[in-house]
C-alpha cells in the first residue's frame, strides 16, 4: 500500500507487476526505484542488491522489508523473533 502512494500507482497494478501480469518499462522501474529508495541497479538486479551479497530481492521482499524497518523496535523484534524461529524449523 506504501509503495502504491509513493508512486502514484494503484495497487491492482503493483500486484500486477508483481505477478508478471504487467512489463516494467523504463518509466516505471524508476518509479518503482524512487518508491522504494533503491538504484534502478539493485531493482533490477543488475549490480545485487547494495545492503548485501546474498543475490537480488524480488520487489515484494523489498516492500516487507521497508515495511518493517518502519515497525516499532519491539514489533521488529518480536517479528524478527518469528522469522529465526521459522528459519530454524526450516533447517531441520
């Protein structure tokens, strides 16, 4: 929903492009870029990501993580909390 007012665009047509229903076209990735305060670089997945070397994130990832960021820091530990506990099940 953030993402949906920092650009300007519906969200049916984010999910859209999320769902490679729509083609990015050059307008649109800087947008999308602009939105979500990253290069059209790591959007795209040309140069990884610049807070890290694990490979690129999918648009979607990038919004929950922005959207986390803006938690409380009791809600991001308690979520982050969640997240190891599933990863460590994952493990097994």
């Amino acid at each position: 929903m953030q993402l949906a007012e920092k650009t300007g665009i519906l969200q049916t047509l984010i999910t859209d492009y999320e769902r490679d229903k729509l083609r990015l076209h050059a307008e649109m990735v800087i947008r999308f870029a602009q939105g979500l305060e990253v290069t059209t670089d790591e959007l795209l997945g040309v140069n990884g990501p610049k807070k890290s070397n694990e490979g690129t994130r999918s648009l979607r990832l990038l919004r929950r993580t922005k959207k986390i960021e803006e938690l409380p820091p009791g809600q991001q530990k308690a979520l982050l909390k969640t997240i190891d506990t599933f990863l460590k099940g994952a493990e097994r």
